[in-house]
C-alpha cells in the first residue's frame, strides 16, 4: 500500500489546499508520453538512440545512452514537474497505488525480474545499493564477509566501510587463476572452501567488468543454502540485467543490486535492490525514507516503528531528480517490448562473433570465457606488445569505442550490445588486427 499525501510528509496548513487535488495530472502526462515504439527488428531499436554515428560504441555497458523512450519519459515527467511541481510532486509521491508513480516503477520493475513490486527499493546506482545492504545487515564485531578477488571497487569498499564500522572484517579468495579457463563447478568448488565458521555473507559479482566472465549465479545460490545455509548472498548484478536471459526474483540472491544505467537502457542516476520481505527484516535503515508510513507514524510519537523493515523503508527519501528515476519504467517497458530471451540472444550472438574473430588473431589474448554460458556482453582482451590504453586509444582514432577494466590489472574492452551491428564487430576485430601487427 502506497502512503497517501494526507498520512505522510503534508503540513497541515497544506492539507487545505490540497484536499480538493484533481486526479488529472497523471492523466495530463499518460496523455503526451509516446507509446514504445516498434522494436520488432534491431535496425529500429538501434534508431532509438542519438549516438553519435561517427564512432562504432562498443562502451554502452559503462554508461548508456538514452534510448527514445526514456529521453521521452524524462522530458514527459520534467515538463509536469515544471508547470506545478508542488501538485505534482505531492500527488505522485503521496497519493494513493492508482496515482503512485514509484510503486508504478517498482511494479514495471517486478514484471521485469519476477518478483514482486513490496521486494524492490528504488536506488540511485549499484553503489548505493551495495553500501544500502551492507551497512543495513545486522553485522557484529567478529564475523566475516567473504568476497572475491575479481569484484569491483564499490563492492570491496561498501563491504570494508560497513565492517570497520562494526568491528567485523572482510576476506577474499580467489575464483580462478584465469576467468577464461574457469568453469562452473571449480568456481563453486573455490568458493565454498573459502567459507570459515565467521563467514555470515558471501559478496559475489554476476558479470565481471575486469574480465566479462560471467559466474554461474544460480548455481552458487543453490549450492550455498545446501552447504551453509544461515550465509547470506550478496549479488552485485549491474552487468547481468539486461544483458542475460534470467528470472532476477528465482536465482537465489538474498540481495540483488544493480543500476539500471547500462544494459537495461535505463536513465542515468537509477538503481535497485531486489530481496524478499523476510532478507529486508535482516536490514537496518541508512537513510531516512519518504515511502513507508509507519516511520513517519513512528516519528509522530516519538517511538521506533514497530514494523520490520521492507523495501520502502530502505528506500533513500529526500526530493532527487524525480523524473530521471520515475523515468526508468519506461526502460523496464522496452526491454518487455523487445523480449529479454530476444535481447540476450542478440547481445550474445555479437559476442560470440567478436570472440571468434579475435580467437582467429594469434597476438591477441581473450580473458573472457568463450562459451556464451558464462559470458555475457562483453569481451575482455590483450594485444601482445600493447598496452591496454595504447589499444583503446589506437581504436578510439578508428573511431572505434573501446575502454579499460579499472582494475589492478587491467585489459582491454569491446562490449557489443543492442547499438552495434554484425558489420560494427567485424570491423573491431579488423582494427585490431591492426594495432597487433
């Protein structure tokens, strides 16, 4: 149940002139928001974007370009903020379901996951979420969480400052020596023998910005609650969703935690959390929220609430940039438009493709997996002789956008996605060719 304006956040001295709020604003912005388009073929969803058709962009996965959609669902929520952001604002945020537009965002996102709208908590990036979850679990000095080598900064760190505020600790182990040599069950294997008797969560990346490989989540899930069930998972999934064919709700994570500012095409500055309600009573909130009636209630009277936390409740509040995170529904409704087995499977036939031309150069060496099961958009690689940025860079003069893995040890990265063609990848894996000799 969303809170409604008279229960949460309105002064009484506003509730007179707002009592009589018409229900028509909603219905103002339904009416000049465009419908998805078709995307029945990938030359039109290639269209939706306003990239720049000079340079072949084999770096959405860092941050996306907006697809017409989103751009169209911003400017729709920035032009109904603009012309009366107090009614606005105040029907959107504290009305009630049939007018709520976050709980209308977190039910396109539920759709998309296959869970439920209550399971989700609206964030601003993965960072967030990771730093959300990892202050928020009942941690205490000497116990442990165990993470992985190959995570990310904002993992490593958003574990390290949660345990040191506590007096818990962090530990990692290792995967594999090499992602492209790795495989399901030795990664299983690795992980399991890392757990000791203080190990109370387990941090694990779905797909690897270092190296593309991309673990076998569902997998891990299952074998952790067989073999040590009272360990909680914590999943950093930003270069997963959108990218794989996966049902979020059923793969086993305790916490799932993206952004959706990437592969899900979403608007810059969103993010979620996905658990369910029995993972969100672990929790305790960082940041006050705008969304859960009974911390308001409790406020009033001066006592803690009497509720478990849920998602609403571990839901940043504050005023933020509205239309970019209400916004993000519409990049839920064109991955539904599209079909997420449709989207996996074109982003896995472009790598497959880049994989197998750059496999066909002798000085290059591929860290990602070849095989599509445990890979997903993007190809991490090294050219014998040439630095990683010296290969970005000479790509980059090709007109061609590569990056690098920010990592201790980095490689070189294309990352073929939705904006790219068959003929975009032949001509990487040609260019590369080239900076190798």
């Amino acid at each position: 149940m969303a809170v409604t304006r008279r229960q949460f956040l309105v002064a009484p001295a506003m509730l007179a002139a707002t009592t009589a709020l018409p229900g028509g604003l909603l219905a103002a912005l339904a009416a000049e928001t465009p419908v998805v388009p078709d995307l029945s073929d990938w030359s039109r969803v290639r269209a939706q974007f306003a990239l720049d058709p000079s340079y072949a962009h084999f770096a959405s996965f860092f941050i996306v370009s907006h697809p017409a959609p989103v751009r169209e669902a911003i400017e729709a929520y920035r032009r109904a903020i603009d012309r009366n952001a107090f009614r606005f604002v105040e029907e959107a945020l504290f009305e009630d379901d049939a007018h709520n537009i976050p709980l209308q965002v977190r039910t396109e996102m539920a759709g998309y996951l296959g869970g439920q709208a209550d399971e989700i908590c609206l964030t601003r990036s993965t960072t967030e979420s990771l730093a959300l979850v990892y202050h928020g679990l009942p941690l205490k000095a000497g116990d442990e969480v165990l993470a992985t080598t190959h995570d990310h900064y904002s993992h490593h760190e958003s574990i390290r400052l949660a345990t040191e505020r506590v007096g818990a600790s962090m530990r990692k182990v290792s995967l594999f020596e090499e992602a492209a040599d790795a495989s399901t069950d030795r990664i299983i294997e690795r992980l399991l023998a890392g757990i000791g008797p203080k190990t109370r969560v387990v941090g694990v990346t779905w797909v690897h910005s270092s190296s593309g490989i991309r673990l076998p989540v569902r997998e891990i899930a299952s074998a952790l609650k067989t073999r040590h069930g009272e360990v909680l998972l914590v999943v950093d999934g930003v270069h997963g969703l959108g990218a794989a064919d996966e049902t979020v709700a059923t793969m086993g994570a305790d916490y799932f935690c993206a952004g959706t500012h990437k592969w899900m095409l979403g608007p810059r500055g969103t993010g979620l959390i996905q658990a369910s309600a029995d993972n969100w009573a672990r929790l305790r909130p960082t940041v006050p929220d705008f969304s859960d009636l009974e911390s308001y209630v409790a406020w009033t009277e001066n006592r803690a609430p009497k509720t478990p936390t849920n998602a609403a409740r571990m839901t940043p509040g504050g005023f933020h940039a509205f239309e970019h995170q209400w916004a993000a529904a519409a990049a839920f409704r064109m991955h539904k438009a599209m079909g997420r087995d449709r989207v996996a499977a074109r982003i896995r036939v472009l790598n497959d493709q880049l994989k197998s031309g750059l496999a066909e150069n002798p000085k290059v060496k591929m860290h990602t997996p070849r095989s599509g099961d445990l890979s997903a958009g993007l190809v991490a690689f090294e050219v014998d002789g040439v630095k990683p940025e010296e290969v970005v860079r000479q790509l980059l003069a090709k007109r061609i956008i590569a990056s690098t893995s920010p990592y201790a040890v980095t490689y070189a990265r294309l990352a073929p996605s939705l904006v790219n063609t068959p003929e975009e990848v032949d001509a990487a894996v040609r260019a590369v060719r080239e900076i190798s000799g």
